[in-house]
C-alpha cells in the first residue's frame, strides 16, 4: 500500500515569498490533515478536510495560509505571504474516517524561511 | 490552552531499562488516545492506541496505563532497545474532532 506522498521535502524561500506544498493522501482515505510542526514541538492541526470540505481549520492563520482538495483527492497548502515565524515542517496526513482511526503520515516538506 | 500536557520533555535509559513517559488531559469528551513514534526526517508513525473502555493495552514491548478517573494515560516501554530512539508523541481526540498532540518527549536508549 503507498502511503502518504509529499512534495516537495524540502524548500527556502524569503519573507513575503509565497509557497505551496502538495499532498496525495492514502486512496481511499475520505479525512486529511495539514499539520505544523514545528522543532521541538508536536503537530499543530491547521485545516482538516472530510472528502472536499472543511472539517476544521481554526488554526488556519486564513490571512496568509490557504488550503484545497481537489476532488476530495490531492491537497495543496499555500503560504503567501511567508513569514519568518512559519519555518517548519508542514505534514500531510490521511485516514479512512474522521476520529478514532489511524492518521498516515508523510515524511513532511522542511520549510525555511530567511 | 494546552489541551494535552506531556512529560518528561526528554528521556535517557539503559538499554534494557524501562521508558515510561505521561501524559494529561482535562477534556473528558476525549475518547481515543494514541501515541506516535516520530524518527528524524520522517513523519509521525501510530505505535498503540486505547480507548477508555480499558484500563491497560499492550502490544509486544509497548504498553499503554489509561487511568480515567485522574484523567492520565502513560506509554511503557518494556527492555528499552537502541532502536527505539526517536520522539514520542501522545494525542487525544473526542469523536470525529480534531487529533491534538503532545509537545512530544525526545527518548535516547543508550547501548
């Protein structure tokens, strides 16, 4: 079975730079996640997708941070305009259903901002 | 607020030894608690899971101690391996909510 696939691993950019990060989740599974995370902390939840809709973004910094899912498939993640304070990783997640099931992770995109 | 409190932030033990790190939460709507593995450069991984139906769930090495009524759950990890290196996480999560986590502990298994 393939698991979550990210792209890209890795990405410098400036401040006030815009950048998107692309996520295939597990086929099949209905429920993805964007989380932030940043070193030496645990995921934060930025948006939750069930199919194609919003399930739960209050997390989502909405003035600068976007996020869709075509087709209730593939997920994009934007950042525009990109802030030092938003270098981390930002990891992709899929499970068949919302709660109580396993969350597969992707190895994640390192983000640097300088 | 800090829906998930994780301790310790670090952890050293002997190979062989016992790894046993805690977590508390206040939400008593929370009904799935599992915990991740995250080696680095690698996204999270689920390594065991319990629900409050049960006060104890143990999988080879890993164990999980779920006290509800003091609203604890803590990961055990039985003859601690060098391989076992990595960062735990726990997480909580109530119904089809969202799946909060830990700030993590950084575990190191010394040969």
């Amino acid at each position: 079975e393939a698991g979550v696939a990210q792209s890209p691993r890795y990405k410098i950019i400036e401040k006030r730079q815009s950048v998107a990060f692309w996520c295939n989740p597990i086929s099949g599974h209905a429920t993805l996640y964007w989380y932030q995370q940043i070193l030496g902390q645990g995921p934060k939840l930025l948006i939750q997708f069930q199919n194609n809709g919003v399930v739960d973004d209050s997390q989502l910094p909405k003035d600068r941070f976007s996020a869709e899912r075509l087709k209730g498939v593939d997920s994009t993640l934007k950042i525009q305009p990109a802030k030092l304070e938003d270098s981390a990783v930002y990891l992709c997640a899929s499970s068949l259903n919302p709660g109580r099931t396993e969350a597969f992770f992707g190895q994640g995109t390192r983000l640097t901002v300088v | 607020q800090q829906q998930v409190k994780q301790s310790p932030q670090s952890l050293i033990v002997q190979k062989g030894g016992i790894s046993i790190i805690n977590c508390a939460y206040e939400n008593t709507a929370f009904d799935y608690f599992p915990w991740y593995q995250q080696f680095p450069g690698k996204g999270p991984a689920l390594l065991i899971a319990i629900r409050p139906d049960v006060s104890e769930k143990k999988e080879g090495r890993f164990t999980i101690s779920f006290n509800k009524s003091a609203k604890q759950f803590s990961l055990h990890i039985m003859d601690s391996q060098p391989g076992d290196s990595a960062t735990y996480f726990c997480a909580v999560q109530g119904g089809s909510e969202k799946l909060v986590f830990g700030k993590g502990t950084k575990l190191t298994v010394n040969p």
